[in-house]
C-alpha cells in the first residue's frame, strides 16, 4: 500500500517528523529511517521565526485588513454609545 508523504506531531517523543512516504506492507510500524526530517518540539518557536523573518509564514491580518476591523469596532462602539 502507497502513503503519501507527511508531516506527524509526535507528542509522546515531542517532535515533529517528516514522514518519507513510499510503498508499505499494511500495519507494519515505520522506523526511524522512515522519516527524512525530525524536528525536536523546543526548536518549533526558532523555527517558526526563521520562517516568518524568511517570509514563508505571513500574518494572518495584514495592515489594511486590521485597520478596517479597527473602523467597524469603532463604529459599533458609537452605535451602542448612542442607545445608552
């Protein structure tokens, strides 16, 4: 049977693997030379940050879109300031 490649949150051992993937008889445990990347879980912050700093991870909300949030609260705000 085919598993396609994957990333796996080992929380027992507390890392995150890339699984290889390839051809694999059915309920047969994978072994470590079965992943190609392990990533221990107190690295995952340095990383994330190489990441962002790299561009790869962006802000969910960029400038404009937290200003127009900003505006529509503000507005609410108003609107229940006035029916009080």
């Amino acid at each position: 049977m085919y598993i396609e490649p994957k990333w796996v949150i080992d929380i027992t051992i507390g890392t995150i693997s890339h699984f290889k993937g390839g051809n694999y008889e059915s309920l047969v445990q994978l072994q470590e030379d079965d992943y190609d990347i392990v990533i221990p879980q107190y690295y995952i912050p340095e990383l994330i940050q190489l990441l962002t700093e790299k561009g790869y991870i962006k802000p969910q909300m960029s400038k404009e879109s937290r200003e127009e949030d900003i505006k529509i609260i503000h507005r609410l705000l108003d609107v229940v300031e006035k029916k009080k």
